[in-house]
C-alpha cells in the first residue's frame, strides 16, 4: 500500500466512529497527503504515513510525538485521545 491508501483507509475507519462526530470531529485527506483531524474548524493534528508507519503530529507541535504501526493502532491511539478530550 502506498502512503495515500493508507490515509484513506484511516479517514475511513475514523469517520465511522458516531461518538466522535456527535463530538464534532471531521476527518479528511490534507492537500499535502496525511489525515487532517479537525474539529469545528479547528484543526487538532495531523498523521502522516512515511510508507512504514504513522507519525501523529498535534497542530501545537513542530515534530511527531506518537506514532502507529497499522492504521489500527492509529485509529485506537485517535479515538482514545479524542474521546478522553476535556477540549470543548
């Protein structure tokens, strides 16, 4: 798979998720490559494949700061940090 089928198949297993759009998270492909997790606007962060894994990037940081191996680990590492968000 390339780094573009990668971004697509974690748009598409996060934008699955019903709790995190009642929570107003929209999930989409960036105009650079990389899933862009916004909400109302905002933008949260972003992951990036390289061809062998996800680097999570917060909009806050200059650098990566977590990182997953499958787009399952992203999706749990997502989920888990959006649904435990005290951000409102």
């Amino acid at each position: 798979m390339t780094p573009a089928d990668y971004d697509a198949a974690l748009v598409q297993r996060l934008t699955q998720h019903e709790v995190l759009r009642a929570r107003g998270y929209t999930f989409y492909v960036g105009p650079r490559g990389g899933v862009v997790v916004d909400r109302w606007g905002h933008v949260r962060g972003i992951w990036h494949h390289d061809g062998t894994r996800f680097a999570w990037m917060p909009a806050s940081h200059s650098q990566p700061t977590s990182w997953a191996d499958s787009v399952d680990a992203a999706e749990r590492f997502t989920v888990v940090m959006l649904a435990t968000s005290t951000t409102k």
